[in-house]
C-alpha cells in the first residue's frame, strides 16, 4: 500500500502498526525522516495510512500524523474522529499532539519514544496539561525497538 | 484579498495585521471562528495570507497559522521561513506554536489573548519549554481589542 493511495476500507488491518513502520520504511529511501502513521476506526478498519513528507513537500506541517489525520477526516467529511485510533511509529511533536485534541481521536499507539521531541511523554507532555480540553488513551512502546532502530539506522546514514 | 486568492509579493504592506483582521472577518460571515494570519518577509512583502477554515474543510488542523505555513513554504519551496514574520489575530494554540517552531518563523505578532486555548503566553507556554528547539521573538496584544471584539462577537451570535 502506497503512502498516497487510500487504504481498502473494507480491510480490517491485522497491524496497523506494521504498515506504519512499512509507510516509515519507505519514507526513509525518498530522504525523510521515517515516519508512518494509520488511522483505523472502531472497527479496526483504515481510514488512512501516510508517511513523513516535510522534505518532499516543503511542508514543515506534513508530518505523518498530520497527514493521516487530515486524509481521514477528509474522507469522512468530519474534522473529528472520536471513535478513531491512530497508530504512529514515533512519540508525537506538540503540534502532531495538538492535532490528536483537535480531531478528538480516542486512542493514540505509539512506537519509538522521542526524548527531544516528543510531546506525549516527554517535553511540554501535552495531554496531561491541565489545560487540555481531550485526553486521548494512549500507548507507548508498541514495535519500540523496530521503529527506534529505523530511526537511528536513518540519522546514522545521513553522518 | 480573498483568503484563496495569494497576495501580490510586489505589494508591501502597511498594515499585516489589519489584513489578517479583514480576513477573520471574512471566515466568521462564512460560519468559521474568525481568525486571520499573515505571512511577510524581511522586506515586508506578503507570501501567504488565509483564514481558519476548519469548517470549511473538515480539517481539524485548517487553523489560518497553519494554512499561511503551507503556502508560504509552497511559494517559497523551502519547509523553513527563518527571515519571516507571522501575523496572527489570536495567540496561537499548541499546534501552530509547534508548527511555527518547525517553521523557524522569525517572529510572532498576534492579537488577541487566548488563556483557555493560547500556548504562547497561556498553556504549556510552548516557546517557554526548555526544551524548545527555537524561540521567535513574540508580540501579543497589537489590535487586541479590535480582534476580541470580533471573537466576542461570534461565539454570542452562537448562542
């Protein structure tokens, strides 16, 4: 599955997760940072299914999740999916975290934990903010060690 | 100036702010919480100039900030605006505050405070973060009354 073709909805993913780090996968030989993300909804079934495109695009905005969360809503005609979960192979960024609130997703599984930037765990840990209007469930660590040695793999090639 | 339509790069603007005033007003007759955001360069010259259009859209991340990002970025074809400043009539939300981080914008002068959702002076005061990767210079409260009186006034026509 292409990062620009839209997932089969009639397709239930066995692991989303899988396909994210695929979608990552195939980033990293265009020259992105690896990074994949898939929306599936209550039903297990995809809704989007996207990768890093900031060098690509010029877009400093088009991150994975960004991205997959616009093509989901975009297709449901709803700029909220509060029976969606989103499957993304690094910790999100405070903007990508911020987006997830916006959208109203239900549930965020994440793969590699992101010290610098990440804003789930780490950083201005944005959900546990007392400020935050929508506290999605959330995942860390899921494939961890698959996506953290893309990552590196990636970072380690560009030296 | 539509919200569509890009400005002419050979026009220098006097008044930024007061573009982005007329285009949140422009969003809220179309039923978008009126916001506006203006992108100029060094030489004051305007590369990007939109309105929230979430609504519109059915895109959750659709805030004016980041709608300016992308089409400065898209005109320029370069993810970063280093020499550029963004002006926005509400304090931005973490989302666009990260974005603008991403950005590299040089600078940030918005208008009206928004304590509940802001995180530049409000929130996780994202700019603040020790671990924030650039810190734009901020302006809050230029034409801060003239943007909460239009904020103000949308959110009581709701009711």
């Amino acid at each position: 599955m292409s990062a620009t073709r839209p997932p089969d909805p009639a397709l239930v993913l066995a692991d989303p997760m899988g396909l994210a780090l695929d979608l990552a996968r195939a980033a990293a030989a265009t020259g992105e940072v690896p990074v994949g993300a898939v929306i599936t909804d209550a039903g297990g079934r995809p809704l989007a299914a996207c990768a890093n495109r900031t060098e690509t695009d010029h877009d400093p905005t088009a991150h994975a999740e960004i991205l997959a969360i616009r093509a989901a809503c975009a297709r449901r005609g709803d700029a909220r999916l509060p029976d969606c979960t989103l499957w993304v192979t690094l910790e999100p960024c405070p903007m990508c975290a911020s987006a997830i609130v916006h959208a109203r997703l239900a549930r965020v599984i994440f793969g590699a934990y992101d010290p610098k930037g990440g804003a789930v765990d780490h950083g201005v840990r944005l959900f546990a903010h007392p400020g935050c209007l929508h506290r999605p469930e959330v995942i860390g660590g899921m494939a961890e060690s698959a996506a953290a040695t893309l990552l590196r793999g990636f970072f380690q090639a560009l030296r």
